[in-house]
C-alpha cells in the first residue's frame, strides 16, 4: 500500500448499502464515522479503552476535522484506512493524521487530520493527559514527526 507515512495503524472496511447517499456513493458523514472507528481501535490497541478513560476520568475528544475528500466510494468497495498520531504537546492535545485508500486501485479516496484535546469526563473541561494517556499514546506516535516537550 501506497501510505504517505510509515507504519501505519490499518483498519479494514467494506462500504454497504446503508453507507450510500442519494448520490449513489458513500456519504461524507460515513467517513466521518470511519475516522472515529480507526481512532478507538488505535487507542485500544494502545491499551487506552473506553474503561481505562472511565476510570482515570479523562477522554481524548475531537476539538476539529479537517477533511479533505479526494474520491468517491461505491458500495461493495473494500477500504483501507490508516491513521498515525503525528504531534502532541504531552499535556492536552493530540493530533491524528489520516489516509483512506481503495486497494483495487490504489486510490487515495481521503486525507483527514483531527485535532483532540484532553477533557476530565465528569467536568468536560480540558485537563492535563494522565501518564497513562502519555505511556500509552506515546507508543502510537510517528517518530519523526515528535514535537518536543516543553519544560
């Protein structure tokens, strides 16, 4: 596969019928839905699920999308789609970056970033990441692209 950055998180997904608009090609809020998909599935590759949030109170939520759609998708298209975490300051925002691909043709269909910021759940105020949230979405993070802590 074609990715525009190394080691990518892959998850893999085939467009159905409820997927299609009136257009006749997948909705843009569906892909909206696959980006959330690939996210929770990184963070809980990372060890970071919807519980391991619970119960240190804090959540990573999306603060802004930035979408650009390329290509359309067609029901019954298999899709790939990757996702990196590419920069974060280590106390309350992360970004993700995004790839969308149609492997029949090696089209790129979508290219995403989405901006998140670390809340407290039970305020939903922005609060700093919790080491957990450092250990763990430290191991997904693309190498080269690290932004340095700030002292």
């Amino acid at each position: 596969m074609n990715w525009d950055k190394p080691t990518p998180f892959v998850i893999e997904l085939e467009v159905g019928p409820d997927d299609i608009d009136g257009l006749g090609h997948a909705n843009n809020a569906v892909y909206v839905s696959w980006l959330e998909r690939s996210a929770w599935r990184h963070s809980q590759r990372l060890g970071l699920d919807l519980c391991e949030y619970r119960r240190l109170d804090r959540a990573m939520a999306v603060m802004r999308h930035e979408i650009d759609y390329l290509a359309s998708a067609y029901e019954g298209d298999a899709l790939s789609l990757a996702t990196w975490i590419v920069q974060w300051d280590r106390r309350l925002t992360m970004h993700r970056e995004f790839q969308l691909v149609r492997p029949a043709d090696g089209a790129t269909l979508l290219r995403a970033r989405t901006t998140f910021v670390c809340i407290q759940l039970s305020t939903g105020k922005p609060k700093r990441m919790p080491a957990e949230f450092i250990d763990g979405y430290g191991q997904g993070l693309t190498r080269a692209s690290e932004t340095p802590a700030c002292k």
